[in-house]
C-alpha cells in the first residue's frame, strides 16, 4: 500500500475504537448489575488506558520531541502543552455539562493524529505504534466518556451517533498532519512535545486519582498492564 492509504488504515483503526469503546459502554451498562463489579471494572479501564497513555508519551512523543528539537524549544512546547491543558481542564471544571469528558478525551486524540499522519512519510515504523497507541487509549477513554454522557442525560441513541462521528476524527487529524506538516518534522515534533505536556497533565490530575479503588489495588495492577502494552509495542515494531 501507498502512504496515504497506509495512513487511512491506521489511522482508521486508531479513530473506530472511539465507537467499540462506546459499544463496550452500553453492553457494560446493561448487562452488568452488580455495584461493586462495575466499580472495579471501570476504574480499572481507566487505569489501564492510563498506563497505555503514559507508555505513548515515554516510549513515543517525547523521544521524537528529544530527536528533532534543542533543549529549550523542547521545554517550551512541553510546558505550552501542560498550561494550554491546564487552562481547558480548568474551564470544564467551571463548566461542567455533558461534554466535558468527551473533549478531555479529544484533547490528545487531535493532536495525536496529526502528528501520526505527518510522521507516516519519514518514519512508518514510528507512526504505526502511534496509531496502536491512540487506538488502544480510545477505547478505555471512549468507554468511560460514553458512561458520562449518558448518565448526563443524552440518549444512548445520540451518545452512539455522536461516538461513531467522533471516530473518524483521527483520520481527519492525520490527513492534515500528512499533507500540512510531512515536510516540517520540527513542526510535528514540537506537536508532539505539546501533546505530551498536555496528556501529562491530565494523567495527574484527572486519570490517575480516578483509577484509584478502595480497599483495592487493581487499579495500579491495570496501569503497570497498561504501560506494558506499550513496551511490547515498542519491542515488536
């Protein structure tokens, strides 16, 4: 296959795990009763997409961040990142409503397909595990934001549609990234820097005390299994 059809599989594949994640929403909400098992099963989805999104930062965006740029413009993007993050949590915290998950969630989908598609032309290997990674990490984080939104009051039927068009966001995403940044890897790089400040950020403050379980010690569990999922990424690609 050619680049651009490469990209619109991968990046197809990293975007149509927003809709299974909604899918495994719904069946979840449905077919599981019990209290208890929905608690720890969801808080161990989160913890377990943290540990992949962790794995995305260390083991991808950040070392192509460390390749292409000096110290300081390095420095700057990451911390660009983590305050431009900051600032957009901090307004869906004043905010509330139903969407406030679902952009947490769009906030390092975006970027990262960008910089996928832009990687594809001068680094397939690179930009394959990116594509693995944003797939693995929609689907514990659609899985939840679709949780939120129903229990916000959108149907299931609205949440579901609104879920599938979300999916193709990351081809959107890459196809810009590829045609827009192919021919400016600082460019992409810098991109990735920010995302990574930013997909730090929310980690911390928002991901990982959420995955925590009382009495429980899964949740850490689920976040080592998490981030070794990206190790073997790493190792086979």
């Amino acid at each position: 296959m050619d680049t651009v059809s490469n990209i619109l599989v991968y990046a197809g594949f990293s975007g149509i795990t927003v809709f299974i994640g909604a899918l495994l929403g719904n069946a979840f909400n449905n077919h599981i009763k019990k209290r208890t098992v929905k608690y720890e099963i969801s808080h161990a989805a989160i913890a377990f997409g943290g540990g992949i999104i962790l794995s995305a930062v260390a083991l991808v965006l950040v070392p192509k961040g460390l390749e292409e740029l000096t110290l300081w413009p390095m420095l700057f993007s990451f911390g660009a990142g983590a305050v431009v993050f900051f600032l957009i949590d901090r307004y869906l915290a004043r905010k509330g409503g139903k969407m406030a998950q679902l952009l947490a969630m769009l906030m390092d989908f975006v970027p990262e397909s960008i910089a996928l598609g832009a990687l594809f032309a001068s680094d397939p290997s690179t930009g394959t595990l990116l594509a693995i990674f944003i797939g693995l990490q929609n689907l514990p984080e659609a899985f939840n934001s679709f949780r939120d939104l129903v229990e916000s009051g959108f149907t299931i039927r609205k949440t579901l549609t609104l879920m599938f068009l979300l999916s193709f966001a990351g081809i959107v995403g890459a196809m810009a990234g590829h045609f827009l940044l192919r021919d400016y890897p600082d460019v992409t790089a810098h991109l990735m820097v920010f995302a990574s400040g930013g997909i730090l950020y929310l980690l911390f403050q928002d991901i990982a005390p959420n995955s925590r379980m009382k009495n429980h010690q899964w949740g850490a569990m689920a976040a080592c299994l998490g981030f070794m999922v990206g190790m073997v990424g790493e190792k086979v690609i």
